[in-house]
C-alpha cells in the first residue's frame, strides 16, 4: 500500500501528540476522576510546567520495541522473539524504561525475565506461563502506537505487528489492546471520521471479546445519551468497567473504555480529547498518549495548538535505555527513524530532501517539519557596554533555507557592539537540567573532541552585519572550542564545519553556533539549517575528572556511563565495576563506527575482565580480555556471549593494572593484551558494524578502570 502524500507531516503530529499526552496525563497518573476534579477542577492544560521532563516508559517502550526491524535476522518479516529481543537489548536490567513492580506484579517485568531466564516469545508474555490478571494490563496497547505510525494507511500490517509486539509481554485482551490501537493510528492517516475508524478498528478484533465489549459499551452510551457530558458517561464506564472489576495495578479494559469516551466526547478537538482522556483519570498519561497519537494523526499539525502544547514541549524527548547515547533525542529524530522505516517497509523512496536526511544525518537540525526545533536553545551573552536585557525570538521559518524548505530564524534585540548570540543544541545533560528523575534517565555524550561540527548560516538583508563561528562547550573545564570567525553576506548561506581537537578527559555538553554583532543598536537576526555532526571520536575519558550524578538517594549514576546491570562507582581514581552474576557498564555513541579503544584495567576479584566495543545494547556486543588469569580472549555477545577466538597469555593477576586495546575495522576485530599479545577475529555472521563502547565482568567479578583512549582505528 502506497504511503499517503502528507505522511512526514503527520507522523510527526503523531509522534508530538504521543509525548503530549504523557506530559500532560504525568502529575496525575493513577489519580481517580474525582481527585483530579478535586484538585485541579477541570484541567484543559498541562497541570505542571516542567523544565525538562525527565522520560517515561510510554515513549520508551514505542521507540525502542521500534528497533527489532533493523535488529532482527529476519528483515522486517520479524518475529515474536525478535521484538522480545530488542526488550532485552535496550531495557537496563531492573531498573529505568519502564515499572518494575516484581515478577508476577508488572506484566513488563515479568516477560523481562522470562525472556531473561530464556522462555522465548510469545510464552514470554502468554497467559499460559503469567496468567490473566498479569497478560491482560494495559502495556499491551501503551507500548504500541510506533506500529501503527510505521504502516500509515495499512491497518493490515498494523495489526500484523502489533500483534507480534504485544504478544511478548501479553496475551488475550492485552493483545487485541494493541491491534486495536495501532489500527485505529494507521486507519487515523485516511480516515478522518472519528466514528468510522473506531467501527473498522474493531474489525480487526474478535468480537466477543472483553475488549470489543467495552468499546461497543461506550460507544453506544454515546448514541443512546446525545448531548451528554463526558463525565456522564465516565460515570457510566466506573460503574459498569471500573477498575474494581479487573484484576491487577492497571488492567486494561477500564482504560480502553477512556480511550474510547475521549474520542467520542472530544468532538474531533485535539486539546479537548486528550484533557477528557486525563480528566477521566486511572491511568491518565497512557489514555492520553494513545488518544494524543490517534488525534494527532488524524488533524495534523495545523490541528495541534502550537502555544499552548507544543511550545513547552520544544521539541524535546528524553529516554532512560540501556544506551546513553540514544537517551538524549528530540522529536523530529523520532519521526524520522519511525517514517526512514515506513518507506523501507513500503519500498518507497522519501520525498526530496529528506530521502537523503534520512540516509546521511537522520539525527541531525534540518527544520523541515513544520513547526519545529529541534531542542535548539539560544542565550545572548553581554558584551558590557550596556545593561538591557536582550530579548530573542526563534521560530521556524518557511523564509529561506539551505536545504529543502525550513530553517530555524533567530531574532534578538536590543543589540550592543560585539555582543554574542549563541544558538546551541545540548549533547550531554546532568539532574540540574531536568524537572524530576521520572524512570531513571540516564546519559552519554552525542558528541565527542575529535568529532566535526558542520551548520549553515544566513544573515537576511534587513539586519546589521555579523561575524559567526561554531562551537564546543567543554564542562570540566568550562571552556569554548572556537572555529573559524566567518563575516556573513546578507542573502548569502555559508556553510561551516570545525573539527573539535583531540582532547584529554574531555566531555562536550553543549555545540552551537556563535553569532556576534558587529555594530551597536538595532536588531540582529539569523538563519539556521543543517546542524549535524560527523567524524570519528578522539579523546580519552579519564575516571578522576568525573564525578556521581545524584538524582535521588537511590538513582545516583556514573557521568558519562550507563548501567546495565550491577555496582557501578568512581573510587580512587577509577571507575569500579563489581556484580554477583554479571554487570556492565557503556559509554560512548551507538553511531561510533570504526575505532580504536584502549583501556587500562585491574581486576579486583573473580577472573572476567572485559573492554567491549561496537555495542548496540545489552544483548548486542563484541568483547576482548580476560576470561580467565591465563585465556586472553574475544567474544561475541548476541543474546549470550560466545568467543571468537583465544589464546594463552602470562598468568594475569588481580590487583595489577593490564591494558587491552581493540580496533575494531568493519567486520574485522584485533585485540592486543599489555602491547604484546595479539588475538584477531573476522566476525560474517551479522556483524555489528557500529556500536559504542564499555565494560563488563561476569561470575561475581569486579574490576577498577582508570582510563579509556578512544581515536579512529588505524
């Protein structure tokens, strides 16, 4: 089936409609109906005005879950399994990404270590091995909006998908949650008749079960009751699909009911359904992130309030993965990698220029939605001269661009000689940048010294001249990087690139470009397009120049690292890595492609001490180093480690630092033990071409780290 003509612009709306709902329903999650009127009265806006909204399970579980396409031996014609093995690569174990109630308790934990302890999918998620009450929660239909937004008017693959994504946590109602959800998105991109897609939906469904039962319910409340209120039907769906009637936290059935009541009473209005969603209560960031995605697609950009719910979102999400790197995206990335795969699928090319966006710099500013960012933040720095404060405005803009239509204009006023305007983009963020520690996020950098800055720049006609350079902000330091200062041309692009240097123990947090004004008085103004980044990492992450990232008493992290699993602390100087079965630890971009890695490590008890490079998660690795006092070695972890290759070395004892290095180039490892003991390995079987790096011990080991080297591989 053809993609449909405004596709890019409404998986976008559909994607912001999802991370809508999540902020808006948060601060009252679990909430009953009555609290929330209580409190907060009828609330047709967000209750909080978060800094930064921290993640939440809601948008982890859709993008990640997403990943099995591009992870799965088996292309797109994926499996249960595979979608279960993309749960296990990108969920830390047991802790951030989503609720970790208990075995028994949370339906997602449960799977998580059924498919764990090897019970495949979809016994994982089956009614069979977990019973009811844990296979029919809501996850079934929360995780699962990105099917439908990857099969934009074909509710068939919708339901194909869904129905494998959901079947590795649920099972019976659970499932038909998902099928139903993600066809009401993919039906929402050509049909715009709220009631019809809602009758067609339910054709994908059996229709004697549970879930078909509440949606005819509230459906036909509506027809039976014209002019009601929505709390009067609210009223009715508590009384006769009420949360006391179904077993479990979080049962799906009441909530679907929600869903279905917002659709109806909210009269075809973005804002009006997804607050009725919310004010209905139970599980209120769920109902109105499915309902925010359904809407969003429906009515499009032109249909989402852009002051009053995408503003405060400005374009940013944040997640709380096993990957660091990929924990730090904003909202048109997600559109992206959600609608590079539609057209894969679909075996359609992407309309110009963004079929060469989403092969080159996916990730990078390019403005070309509607509306949008990208995070881009934007300060004036004083020059002294005076004491005003400058006012800046940034918005996207159909004025000019270097690349298809859009660029971000940046105007700010009033101006004094040699006064800076800088318009950055975050690469690495700490607590203090976020509102609360919501699921546990974590962080590594997305941009590293060595790496290259490129961006294109215009000054319109109507401002005063200005001279503009890119930048890299180093944070243990507190220094700028600067290129090269460029005199702009007023009408004229001029495309930029800085290659930051090298550095030791450098942590960048923050590139931009910087804008200086050249005379005084007046307005100064700017285009931005194309912010992206290229190159290979080169620098070293030194464990005494980083710190404990405290964002409670108990989510304390490691700065620059992700944990999967066990203890993790700076001590001494080094970085310490202990576990009683196994544990590890990730720095570094899942972009990095071929590097060399050298580490300095000490073993502290036990006999596995390993360097990892080229990892994609936790089930997605290679690995080189000890395996025992005498087997130097490389392994490949592909849901379980398995070695490449081995050798026997000199007795290496605990408490005496050894180094390994690993190039990884292509498909080809080498690895070198203390710079005298080379193993190599040649990885055809799925190789990983990509991947960052980190440290792993097994068997109740620890290790110490001091230093990592990373550069291009030679």
């Amino acid at each position: 089936m053809k993609i449909p003509e405004n596709y890019l612009q409404d998986v976008y709306a559909g994607w912001l409609g999802k991370i809508i709902g999540v902020r808006l329903g948060a601060p009252d999650e679990s909430w009953t109906a009555e609290q929330i009127q209580k409190v907060y009265g009828d609330l047709w806006k967000y209750p909080v005005d978060y800094r930064d909204f921290a993640a939440d399970d809601d948008t982890n579980g859709p993008l990640f879950y997403l990943h099995a396409l591009e992870d799965s031996k088996h292309g797109f014609a994926i499996t249960p399994q595979d979608v279960g093995e993309a749960l296990l690569n990108y969920a830390p174990f047991e802790h951030g990404f989503f609720w970790w109630g208990g075995y028994g308790v949370s339906t997602e934990h449960t799977a998580y270590l059924n498919l764990r302890h090897g019970i495949p999918a979809p016994r994982s998620g089956s009614i069979a091995q977990n019973g009811a009450a844990v296979a029919e929660q809501i996850g079934g239909q929360i995780f699962i909006d990105t099917w439908g937004l990857v099969s934009p008017g074909n509710p068939e693959q919708a339901a194909h998908y869904a129905k494998i994504a959901a079947s590795v946590t649920h099972d019976g109602n659970g499932i038909y949650g998902g099928i139903f959800i993600a066809v009401c998105i993919s039906l929402a991109f050509i049909e715009k008749d709220i009631r019809c897609l809602l009758e067609k939906a339910l054709t994908y469904i059996p229709a004697d079960c549970e879930y078909t039962r509440v949606v005819r319910a509230v459906m036909e409340y509506a027809d039976t009751h014209p002019g009601s209120h929505f709390r009067d039907c609210y009223q009715f769906l508590h009384d006769n699909f009420g949360y006391d009637r179904y077993p479990g936290n979080c049962h799906i059935i009441p909530n679907a009911g929600v869903i279905i009541l917002a659709l109806l009473y909210g009269e075809g209005d973005f804002g009006k359904t997804v607050c009725i969603a919310n004010m209905c209560g139970w599980d209120t960031d769920c109902n109105a992130a499915n309902v925010g995605t359904i809407m969003g697609v429906l009515v499009g950009l032109d249909g989402i309030d852009f002051d009053k719910w995408r503003a405060p979102i400005h374009d940013f999400l944040a997640c709380s993965g096993v990957m660091g790197s990929m924990n730090m995206m904003d909202v048109p990335y997600g559109a992206s990698y959600i609608a590079d795969l539609a057209y894969r699928i679909a075996g359609e090319t992407p309309p110009a220029p963004m079929d060469r966006i989403f092969r080159e710099r996916k990730d990078s500013c390019h403005f070309e939605y509607p509306g949008s960012t990208h995070s881009i933040g934007a300060r004036s720095i004083p020059s002294g001269k005076g004491n005003q404060t400058a006012e800046i405005y940034l918005v996207n803009t159909t004025e000019a661009a270097r690349t298809g239509k859009r660029s971000l204009k940046a105007v700010v006023k009033p101006i004094m000689g040699g006064d800076d305007l800088q318009l950055y983009r975050k690469t690495y963020m700490v607590p203090a940048d976020f509102h609360d520690t919501r699921y546990d996020p974590s962080f590594s950098p997305v941009f590293y010294p060595g790496q290259t800055i490129h961006a294109s720049v215009m000054a319109p006609d109507s401002t005063m001249p200005v001279r503009v350079a890119l930048y890299a902000h180093e944070k243990h330091e507190d220094r700028l990087y600067t290129g090269e200062t460029v005199s702009l041309q007023a009408g004229e692009w001029v495309d930029l690139c800085y290659q930051v240097p090298a550095l030791e123990g450098g942590l960048i947090d923050e590139i931009g470009v910087q804008v200086i004004a050249c005379q005084e008085g007046g307005v100064m103004s700017v285009y931005l397009d194309d912010l992206y980044v290229s190159g290979a990492a080169d620098y070293s992450y030194v464990a005494e120049r980083e710190n404990p990232e405290v964002w409670t008493g108990t989510h304390v992290e490691t700065s620059q690292f992700t944990r999967l699993k066990g203890v993790l602390y700076l001590q001494d100087g080094s970085l310490h890595l202990s576990c009683s079965d196994f544990g590890e630890a990730y720095t570094g971009s899942h972009t990095w492609q071929d590097q060399q890695v050298t580490a300095e490590l000490t073993g502290i008890t036990g006999d596995i001490h390993l360097l990892n490079v080229r990892v994609q998660g936790a089930i997605r690795s290679y690995a080189a180093g000890m395996v025992n006092p005498t087997t130097f070695a490389i392994l490949k972890n592909d849901n379980g480690y398995t070695e490449l290759a081995r050798m026997t070395v000199p007795e290496q004892k605990n408490g005496v630092p050894f180094t390994v290095t690993v190039t990884a180039n292509g498909n080809h490892l080498t690895a070198v033990l203390n710079g005298s003991h080379t193993l190599t390995a040649e990885d055809n079987d799925h190789p990983y071409l990509t991947g960052a790096i980190g440290l792993s011990v097994r068997e109740g080991a620890h290790l110490a780290c001091r230093y990592l080297r990373v550069q291009p591989a030679k």
